[in-house]
C-alpha cells in the first residue's frame, strides 16, 4: 500500500462563498488593511450631493426683493412724494427688501441654496432696490444728484469689476463694505421717511458717511482686483511654462502654480496664493461670493464662496 499515490489535497475555499451560502467576502487590501465588501458600503456616502432647485427659500427672498422695487417706486412717488403717510408704506417696503438682502445669501450658503439664478438675480435685486431709491429721492428733490450718481457709479462699477476678475477668484466682502451697506440702508431709509429737525440733520451726517464709505472701499476693492489678476496671469504663466505642460494648456479657475502655496480667504484676494480661490458671501459678507453678499455674491458661494456682489 505504500506505494499508492497520496490522496489530493482538497482546495482552499472560495472567497466568494462562506458558511452562510451567498455573502461575499471582502477580499484582502493593501498590508494590514481591510476591503469593504460592496454592499457594505453606504451608497449616501459617495453620492454626489444634490443640486439645489430654483423653488427655495433663500431664491424666493431675492424673487420677493425684485417684485418690492416696482411697489416701493409707486409708494414713494404716490402724491408727488408729499404725503408723510404714503412715505412711510414707502419705507415699509424698503426695509422689507433690505432685511430679505440680509437673510437671502446666508441662507443659501449655509444650507446649500446656491443656485445659478441667484447668482445672477441677487446683485441685481440689491441695485434694483436700492438704485429706485436714490433716483426717486433726487427726483423729489431730497437727495443731490450728485450723491447718486457717485454711489451707483461705485455700485455698479465694483459689480462688474468682480465678474472681469471671477476667473481668477473672488474678491470677499471686507468689514468696509458690509459697514458702507448698513450705513447706506439706514441713510437711504431715513431720507425716504418725512423728517424734520435733529433727525434731518442725523440722516445728512450718516449719508456723508456713507458716501466717504462707498468711494474708499470701493478703491479698495479696485486695488484688490488689480492685485488678484495680476497673481492669476503669473500663476497661468508659470504654470505654462513649467516642464511637461502641453502647449496652449491654460490652467482652470483655483489652480496653483508650482511653487505656489495654496491660500484661501482674504489672503487670496490679495494675490498671495490659489489663483481663484477667496472667501463669500456674499454682500451680505456676504462676495464671494455676492460675487456676497458683494454679491460674486451672494449665493455664491459660491456653494460656500457665496454670490457674487453680495454686502460690498
């Protein structure tokens, strides 16, 4: 019997069976290290997070700002602007549209509400309201023209100076800009009520400090752009010419280039590091990221970087 051939070894067993019949089992990783098996893994976890909708909240306060414009004009013109009491609806109605500025783009970052639409509709809706009111208060004769002219003129000239520099980053809403927005608001809304003595006078100091407010930040942030496009094009440039790159290859918005330190926030705005990175929100702290908040702003984000123009 000795020389009969010894039995063959039996094969280890499948790794994709085990004692229950059917479960898999994870197969082995890297060194020391343990493999999930598929169904195992949470599908909600590697998901991508959904897109948020144009139906919701932070959007139906921008949308509700849009359609007080028209309201608020015909309020503070009812009766050639001279009944104290049509005024006052007048200033119902301004407030009503600057509290939603507060409230749209905070909303939208924190849970997510940015939206293609509100970055275009928030800065929109905040000149719109804000423009109806100083051209309705020089037409009355209430405001000099010259007054609005040089903060629409920063208005919508710091606008459009964000979306020229949006491709290499965002320039944040500083402490300046959200402080000339507030002292903007309440000067505007003093002027639109009937006021005589001292709050007459208050409501004049607290416009000429809005006014000295709009033009220093608003060099401000024309000193900022100048500083973050020039830090764009170097970083495209050395990026270009580093070793390996494709001819004509131009990097993409948040790119650094070699060498760079990647830098988020008000830093970034300054040029020191990622070209197209920086802080939100937007003008209501709101740019952003709007473009803020100044609404990049506000919503943004600009999930978070807010929307464009946003409280600048």
């Amino acid at each position: 019997m000795s020389g009969a051939p010894a039995p063959a070894a039996s094969p280890p067993p499948s790794s994709s069976s085990s004692a229950g019949g059917g479960a898999s089992v994870a197969p082995p990783g890297p060194a020391g290290a343990t493999v999930a098996p598929a169904e195992l893994v949470d599908p909600a976890a590697i998901a991508p997070a959904p897109k948020a909708g144009l139906w919701n909240v932070a959007n139906l306060l921008t949308m509700t700002r849009l359609v007080l414009v028209p309201g608020f004009v015909l309020l503070l013109l009812h009766d050639s602007g001279d009944d104290p009491a049509w005024r006052s609806f007048a200033w119902a109605a301004f407030a009503i549209a600057m509290i939603t500025d507060l409230f749209d783009g905070e909303l939208a970052r924190r849970y997510g509400l940015v939206t293609d639409f509100g970055k275009i509709a928030d800065p929109i809706a905040d000149k719109a309201i804000m423009g109806a009111a100083l051209v309705g208060l020089s037409a009355l004769g209430e405001l000099p023209w010259w007054v609005t002219a040089v903060i629409l003129f920063r208005e919508l000239g710091i606008t459009l100076m964000r979306f020229w520099v949006i491709r290499h980053g965002v320039i944040p809403a500083s402490r300046g800009g959200k402080l000339k927005t507030l002292t903007q608001g309440v000067a505007v809304g003093m002027y639109v009520l009937v006021l005589t003595g001292p709050l007459a006078s208050l409501r004049a100091w607290l416009m000429g400090a809005a006014v000295v407010l709009t033009v220093v930040t608003g060099l401000d942030y024309v000193r900022q752009a100048v500083v973050l496009r020039r830090a764009g094009l170097a970083a495209e440039r050395a990026l270009r010419e580093a070793p390996g790159t494709p001819a004509g290859a131009a990097p993409g918005p948040g790119t650094v280039a070699p060498g760079a330190s990647a830098v988020s926030g008000p830093a970034a705005a300054q040029g020191g590091g990622t070209a197209g990175r920086a802080a939100e929100g937007a003008e209501g702290g709101t740019v952003a990221g709007s473009a803020g908040t100044e609404d990049a702003g506000g919503t943004g984000s600009e999930g978070a970087a807010g929307r464009p123009g946003e409280n600048g």
